[in-house]
C-alpha cells in the first residue's frame, strides 16, 4: 500500500489534501483520486561503487607501473592491466554501473485554480493541454446512441405498407 494512501495525496502546487480513490491496478495509478495527475521524473546516475571501483583500478595499475622500469612501460601496462581486470572482474559484475532509477513522484491536484498553471507546464514540455471539463447540468443526461434492432426495422416497413 502507498503511504500516501494512509494520509492522502497532497498537490505539489496548491499543497490540498486529497481522498485516495479507489484503488483499480488496471490503468496503474494506484487509488490517485480521480482527475489529479502524477507526475514522475526519473533519472539515470551513477553508481559511486562502482565508479569507485574504477578509480582503485586505475590507481593500481598506475602504482605497479611505477615499479617498472620506463624503457617497459609500454609491454608492462598491458599486462598489469591484465592482472588488474581479472582481480576485479567478479566485483564489478555483482556492482551495477547505475544505481536503481531514482525516482521522485509528485501529484498535482485537479482544482480549477491551477488548470492554467498546469497546461502551461504541460505546454512546456511540448504536451498537450489537459481537455476542459465541460460542466453538465443534472437535469440533462447525455444523448445515447439509437440502436435500431432488425426488429424495429421490420415494424416500420409494416407500417409503410
């Protein structure tokens, strides 16, 4: 379960507390109450093992090559280059050179004073803007599609007749 579905979610703009909705797998939004927006940045980095990793390598082979004479530098880095890649193979392939997608996720209420403030956001990065909700008064249902039965279409070629 969410921790935010234990206190609500809170709209990063306005800071309004929402009701958790219910909560449908289907469409991968969890219980988000219905019409607000989740908005997630995820970004790649690296992983300081193993980037730490790397320096450790590079500084031994620079420390064994200090060793050797200059005039075998040459022939010898390859070979303590060698050495040095086996000493860390198992290492560096238990170590991922990214660490997990960090992942920040703030959600962004659907109040009619920030709309305006959203599609702007959405409009720069090249997004289109939320559709307006058009409001319906009760009273009026919107019309359903007649589907005429073949049933239907005989009575009326009776009648013709």
């Amino acid at each position: 379960m969410n921790s935010e579905a234990l206190i609500g979610y809170e709209c990063a703009l306005t800071g309004l507390i929402g009701e958790p909705g219910i909560d449908d797998d289907r469409d991968g939004m969890g219980d988000v109450p219905v019409g607000w927006t989740r908005v997630q940045f995820v970004r790649r980095q690296y992983n300081p093992k193993w980037i730490l990793i790397q320096q450790v390598k590079r500084h031994m082979i620079e420390s064994l090559l200090q060793q050797v004479p200059p005039d075998l530098h040459e022939f010898q880095q390859y070979a303590i280059s060698v050495q040095v890649e086996a000493q860390f193979h198992s290492l560096e392939e238990e170590t991922p050179v990214y660490l997990p997608d960090v992942d920040e996720t703030v959600y962004i209420s659907d109040s009619a004073e920030i709309v305006d403030a959203l599609n702007e956001v959405r409009s720069g990065l090249g997004l289109q803007p939320l559709p307006e909700e058009e409001e319906e008064d009760e009273d009026e249902s919107p019309e359903q599609p007649q589907i005429e039965s073949e049933e239907s279409e005989e009575s009326e070629d009776k009648d013709e007749e």
